[in-house]
C-alpha cells in the first residue's frame, strides 16, 4: 500500500469520524445544567397597567418605588408589546410562546357561552410544563384567565401549585365573586379567603417563595397581579393618602393611582423575601403588563395614541423589565422590539429547557445579556370579541419594521402608519402608500388563514 493511499484513507476516515460527531451533537439533548446553576424564574405580570402608570415612565402623580427599584435593577425594554390589547390572549401567547388565535383563544375566555371567544388548545405544551420537564417546581399565584374547568385549569395544564382565581375579573376586590361565582381556588379546592385581593396575592406570592427557600430544585411563579383592572377599589387607606398629597387630582384617577401604588407594595413585598432569603441574586425576574391601560378609567399610556381594547401603540405597547443580578447589568435598557409570546423561548433558554417546534416567540435571552439581537419578523395582533361594538368579529394590527397596519374595528377601514416618524399615528397613509399597504395586507390575510385551522370553541362532548 502506498503512502499517498494510505494517507487518503485514514484523512476519510477522520472526515468520517468528525461527521458522525457532529450528528451527534446536532440530534442530542441541550446540554445538562445542574439544578445549582438554574436560575429560578419570576414573571410578574400585571392587569391592564398602562405604558405612562408608573413613576419611571413619566408619571407626575404617581410613586411606584418598588417596580422603578426592578426596572433599575436590571433592562428596561422600551419597544415591548403584549400580544393583544386585552387579557386572555396575551396570557395564552405567555403561557403558549406563540400567537394566541393559533392556540384557539382570539378573545377573552368569560364564564357564559355567548360572551365567550376561546377554548385553550389541548395541542400546545404550555411554559410550567416544559419548566417541570428541566427540573422547575412551577406555580401559578394570582390570575389564570385561561379556562374555568378541566382540562384548562392551572393544574390540568401542568403548574404543580396554583392559588388564586380562575375567571377573567372579580366584581368586588374584597368579596371575591364574578357573577355570584367563587372562582377563587387552591389547587382545585374551593376557597373563600377574606381581605382585598392585591394582599392575598401578595401573601401567597411572599407564602409561595418561603416555602421554596432550602429546596434543590428551582422554581418557576407565574405572578399574575389582577390590579389595577376594573373595578377600580383601592383600600380606603391608600386612596386617602394619594388625595392628601396629590392637591387638584381627580377621585377617579387618585383610586386609580392609589390601587397601583398598593399593588406596587406588594410587589416590593415579595422581592424582599426573595432578597431575604438568598434567593433574588439567582431569580430571572421579568415584569410586564397584559395590555395597555384603561383610558376611562383615567389610566394613562405615555405618549400612545389610545389604551386597552385599541390597536394603536397606547394599546399594546407596555412597561416591561428584566433583572437577574450579576447576568443582566443594572440600568440598561434596549429598544429591541419584544413581544409577549418571546418570554417563553427566554425562560426556556434560561433554565436549559427545549422549546417545542410550534414556538413562534424569540427568546430575547442574549439583548438581556448585552448582545446585539435584531429580529427580522413581522408582528401580528389579534381580538374577537363581541357586544354590538364588535359583533363576534377579530380586529387586528400588524408590524413590518416600522411600518403598521392597523384595523381598530371590524367595522373601519384599515390604516397605514409609519411608526418611525408618526409615533402618535395620526397621519394616515394608506391611500398615499398603496403598495406598502396591500404587502400588508397580503401577509395578515395569510395569517388569518394560518389561525383559522384552529377552533376557539369548546369541542362538543
């Protein structure tokens, strides 16, 4: 045998080998992170907190400590979006990394069948599930909003402990009931607890994280605040104070004032237990809102045209941060522009866990540790309702770059707006820029065609 040969078959054998290996490593499972370098994860998300409701937003009138300590603790994003501009849908898109129409819930989920506009898929793995399969004990504190019965219940849907309600609000902070209905529950026990809920909340969060102190594996608490949503009903104590020292303001926006300043306490509550127990300086904690504010209920949204229900920026549009002490340097902030659904690719990344293949969400992990991200992707936002303003029928908005289309009613036109220099959306360019507008247009109609393989009703029995 000659050299050259010789030579030519061990240099294939090599090739072979180095190919075998990476096929290996391409098929196998993430790398194994010991449950001692996991972090815990912490998403507080709160009920209809507008993008200008916070001191650190602009609010003149207005002290929020706690969450202006978290947002200075860590990345404040900037350009951060919910999923849809009311309640249910972000949360499915939170709880299912994708957008909420293809997971069946296009509007509110509400306890009677002719106001009803989703049914959660059986067919997606939601975020506790896929953090318990890399070693999570998952919680959900607060409120699920996402089905009132079996299989769609917190714990049917894979959160090892729940504690708080399952319906879209309660009438009453102190009693508790939506339509003469407890939804209130521990796992699935009913229970009737007194006092106002934004301190049960509270407690059981503080409970929750006490309890997890000392334990091997980490956790993973959804803390699903109800505040400020409607009704507007601060404790008494609170609403007096923000009068007291707010001369001129108004009782409707000093309540609403006072139920976020309360709320705000509470959320400096739990940190402080995570701070006291060791636990905080390896949390990952993310802090978002499900929708823009309620603009008749004197909630404000910065510089945004329109509030909760719209498709304009004031919207959708949210405060959001993420700390992690030591990983995400403190008083960053990014312009990225996120969305809701891009928080389960980043807990996953975070605690090692696989996405599933139906994720359309982007983990945002590396902009939160200071690397360049640019994500090339439109954005699609979605609500049916109904009631005589809707008639059953989706409105939607949809982003390319800086361009958006926005259909605010089923029963208006569609707009054109250029984000970059018309923030406010008030220029209307459809008519002037026909060819951006029907690409648009092309691509949200693809999108309807995607979500409307899945049903948003309950499956017949």
């Amino acid at each position: 045998m000659s050299c050259g040969y010789a030579a030519s078959v061990n240099l294939f054998k090599l090739f072979r080998t180095m190919v075998v290996a990476l096929v290996v490593l391409y098929m196998a499972e993430p790398a194994v992170i010991s449950a001692a370098d996991k972090p815990n994860i912490l998403v507080i998300l709160v009920d209809d907190l507008g993008y200008g409701d916070l001191s650190c937003y602009g609010a003149k009138d207005l002290k929020s400590p706690n969450i202006d300590t978290l947002m200075a603790d860590g990345m404040r994003f900037d350009s951060f979006y919910a999923n849809c501009p009311v309640c249910s849908p972000t949360r499915a898109a939170l709880m299912s990394g994708t957008y909420p129409d293809f997971v069946g819930v296009p509007g509110v989920i509400r306890t009677h069948a002719q106001n009803n506009w989703g049914w959660l898929s059986q067919d997606v793995t939601l975020l506790p599930k896929t953090l318990k399969s890399a070693g999570y004990h998952t919680s959900l504190i607060g409120k699920w909003h996402l089905g009132l019965e079996e299989p769609n219940t917190p714990n049917g849907r894979g959160f090892d402990y729940f504690k708080g309600f399952l319906c879209d609000m309660i009438d009453d902070y102190y009693k508790h009931r939506r339509h003469g209905i407890n939804y209130f529950r521990e796992n699935r026990k009913v229970i009737d607890p007194p006092g106002h809920a934004t301190d049960l909340i509270t407690k059981w969060g503080v409970d929750y994280v006490n309890d997890r102190k000392g334990k091997d594996n980490p956790f993973f608490m959804y803390l699903a605040y109800n505040a400020p949503h409607t009704p507007i009903q601060p404790p008494q104590d609170w609403f007096e104070k923000v009068k007291t020292r707010e001369p001129g303001i108004s009782d409707k926006r000093a309540k609403l004032v006072a139920l976020i300043e309360h709320m705000d306490h509470g959320i400096g509550q739990v940190i402080e237990t995570l701070k006291r127990n060791s636990q905080y300086e390896n949390t990952l904690t993310i802090f978002t809102s499900d929708n823009g504010g309620q603009v008749s209920v004197a909630g404000t949204n910065g510089n945004h045209r329109g509030g909760k229900q719209d498709m304009y920026e004031g919207g959708l549009k949210v405060p959001t941060c993420a700390v992690w002490p030591g990983k995400i340097k403190a008083g960053t902030s990014s312009n990225l522009v996120g969305i809701t659904m891009d928080l389960y690719p980043t807990a996953c990344a975070a605690a090692g866990a696989r996405v599933p293949d139906y994720v359309e969400g982007k983990s945002i992990l590396p902009t939160m540790l200071g690397e360049t991200q640019n994500f090339d992707r439109d954005l699609v936002f979605v609500r049916r309702e109904g009631g005589l303003r809707y008639n059953g029928q989706d409105y939607h908005a949809f982003r390319r770059g800086n361009w958006k289309l926005v259909h605010n009613s089923p029963f208006e036109p569609y707009e054109l707006y250029d984000l970059k220099t018309d923030p406010m959306e008030k220029n209307n360019l459809a008519e002037t820029k026909r060819k951006t507008f029907a690409e648009l247009a092309a691509a949200l109609r693809r999108h309807y065609q995607r979500a409307g393989s899945t049903p948003w009703q309950k499956p017949a029995k």
